[in-house]
C-alpha cells in the first residue's frame, strides 16, 4: 500500500511548450529578418573614383577644363585631374577602343576627337562623355580648333575637314576649296604642276615628302593643326609641307608652298602678333608678316616636333620625340633645351597659371616646369 501510493505522489509541474520555446521562435524570427535585409535591393554605397596610373598610357592631348585637367588617348581612355597629380577615369557612354588624338574646351563643353572619325563631348568638365559621332574604320580625326568666329573646326587624315556651329553637336564634312582654283577640266589640258624642289635639298626633310607631289590637290594630305591669326584668318598645317590660310572662315584656303618640304605637325598664334609652324626633324617657323614670310628657328636638335603651346610668360614651348622640351623666350628665334634625354616621346603640352607644365606622352601624363638649367646645345 505504502509502494502503491508512493508511485501515485504528485510529480513536480510540467512547464508549457510556450513557456520553454520562446527564446527559439525569437532567434528564428532574427535569422528570417537578416536574411531578408541581407538579400532586399538597396543601392550601393559610393565609392571614391579609382586613381589611375597615368604614367602607364599612352596620352595624347590635355587641355583644361573649368578647374579640371583633361587628358586624352589610347584606346579611347580619357582622365581627369584636379591637381595634374592624381587622375582618375572618365566615364565614356559609349566605349568604342579607339585611340583619341585630342580635346579642346570650350566655353560650355570639352570636346574629343580620334579615330574612326570619332567626336566625343562632355558637359561636365570632362567627366562624362557623350558620343556624337563615330564612323567603322573611318578616316582618323587629328586635332580640333576653335571656336572661331562661333564655329569648331575638326581636322585629319586624307583632307578629312568639319565644322560646327552648334558648340559640337552636330558637324559637317565638307572639302577644302583652293583659292582661285578654276573649276574641274579637262586633265589633258591642265598645266604641269610646278615641280617641288627635291627633298634631299634638306638633309633634315621628310624623305616622302614629294611622293605623289603634283598628283593630289590641298584637300589629299593629312591636316596635323590648325590655329587663327591675329589678323583674324585660319591657318592649317600637314604633311608634306602643307601650309594653308582661309580668309572667309574656312570657305577657301591659299597654299604658302615652298617654307619646307617635310611634314608641319602644329601651328601656333604668337603674342608678338606673328605666327610659328614645326614640324619634322626640329624643323620650326616663324613670321612677322601674316605668314607672307617665313624664317627658321634656330633649335639645337633634329628631333620631331608634336606639340606647342605659349606661356603666360609669352615663352612659346615646344615638345616632341626623346622627351625634348624647347623654350623660346624672343619670339620663335631660337629655343634652348630645357629637358634631360630619353627614349619617351611627347606628345602634348598645356602650360598652367602657377607656371608648371603639363607634359603628356608616351610616359603618360604628368607636372613639369621651365625652371631646370638649360641642357645647352647637342651636337
């Protein structure tokens, strides 16, 4: 009896499911919430552009933008920089892997162009970029001008010659007209061609530069650069010693034939009011007189020329192949050499305010200055 009624003892209160299972259901509640907030759509955090090693591709113009340097190039790369120290990468609506050639800022715009007949333009200081036309193995742009007398200007290979007047929006193509020239004869009937002095007249002249001379009219050759006088009239300069001016904003143009027989691959508009051409083998010059005359400068290297620019100082800088920087401070008379030797070509060149330069090429982009003691003359 006693065994009987110790097993029928009141055991101790049982707990409810509830009771014991709370903490579970709360930390599976947690886990459904983490999970939903770590798979629901939320934007991205901002991250800061990523610097760019500039000193690894291959620029080819710079120009300044607002209060931002833009730097243009190979395979379509555009950077941008606030200090010409750090760069970062533009953003291109369209990347097409064409290589840029150069960039021009405007009032309201910053414009590129390149091969392919390619014309980029940005609204931003260079930070984005808009595509406005490109063209499949179309003939390369080489630089662009302007805005003169409201209108742009886009030059290349071939004569390839447009203009706008809608600050780069749209562009026109059209063929560059000799001044005088009577229309299109007969052939057979026209006068030789006067025969160009030979290349070999110049030890430092284009060994090309009377290929197929006679046979291809202005419109034919390559246009390297393009600039306006202060006289008001357009000037263009190409290969083969091409030397152009338009009084009628580009409607028709009179060859200066004869100054030298290689390629012109810049012009410059002086502060004295005079003009600068170079070009091929150091090969550089200047006039006093609209461009109805021209003298050599005197530069102390053969060594070919891609780019120019003039100072706030009034010093005219020249760049081109073996890193060479040449200043003149009289004008275009003679330059001194004001850069050490090596293998890397320059390609651009963009004075600043601060008296720094920025020099871009085949070592990329970066900050230089005309302060260095002169290298003197190589022999």
């Amino acid at each position: 009896m006693n065994r009987m009624t110790s097993t029928l003892e009141p055991s101790s209160p049982v707990r409810s499911s509830y009771s014991t299972g709370w903490p579970s259901v709360l930390f599976a509640v947690a886990v459904a919430a983490a999970a939903t907030y770590a798979f629901s759509h939320r934007p991205p955090p901002p991250f800061a552009p990523t610097q760019v090693q500039a000193d690894r591709i291959q620029i080819n113009g710079v120009v300044r933008a607002g209060t931002r340097l833009v730097a243009v190039g190979e395979l379509g790369r555009i950077l941008v920089s606030e200090d010409g120290k750090a760069w970062t990468e533009a953003k291109v609506e369209k990347p097409r892997g064409s290589t840029l050639t150069q960039a021009l800022a405007t009032d309201g715009a910053v414009l590129a162009v390149g091969h392919d007949g390619w014309i980029l333009r940005s609204e931003d200081q260079g930070q984005t970029w808009k595509e406005v036309q490109f063209t499949a193995e179309g003939d390369p742009l080489l630089g662009i001008a302007g805005p003169y007398d409201g209108k742009l200007y886009a030059y290349g290979s071939f004569g390839l010659f447009l203009s706008s007047a809608d600050g780069g929006k749209t562009w026109t193509k059209s063929t560059l007209a000799e001044e005088g020239a009577a229309p299109a004869a007969d052939p057979a009937a026209a006068a030789p061609a006067e025969a160009a002095a030979p290349a070999e007249a110049d030890p430092w002249a284009d060994p090309f530069a009377n290929v197929g001379k006679g046979d291809e009219g202005i419109g034919d050759r390559h246009l390297n650069g393009m600039t306006r006088a202060a006289d008001g009239s357009l000037w263009l300069v190409g290969e083969r010693g091409l030397l152009l001016q338009s009084k009628d904003q580009g409607a028709t143009w009179k060859d200066h034939p004869g100054v030298y027989a290689g390629s012109f691959f810049g012009v410059l508009s002086l502060p004295s009011r005079g003009l600068l051409v170079y070009g091929m083998r150091g090969n550089a010059y200047y006039s006093t007189d609209s461009g109805q005359t021209w003298t050599r400068s005197k530069i102390p290297e053969a060594l070919s020329l891609f780019s120019g620019a003039v100072t706030a100082q009034n010093e005219v800088v020249l760049v081109g192949a073996s890193n060479a920087v040449f200043v003149s401070r009289d004008g275009g008379i003679g330059f001194t050499r004001m850069s050490p030797v090596n293998q890397k070509t320059l390609t651009a060149v963009l004075p600043l305010a601060s008296g720094d330069i920025v020099l871009a090429g085949e070592g990329g982009v970066g900050l230089g200055g005309l302060n260095a003691q002169p290298k003197g003359d190589t022999p």
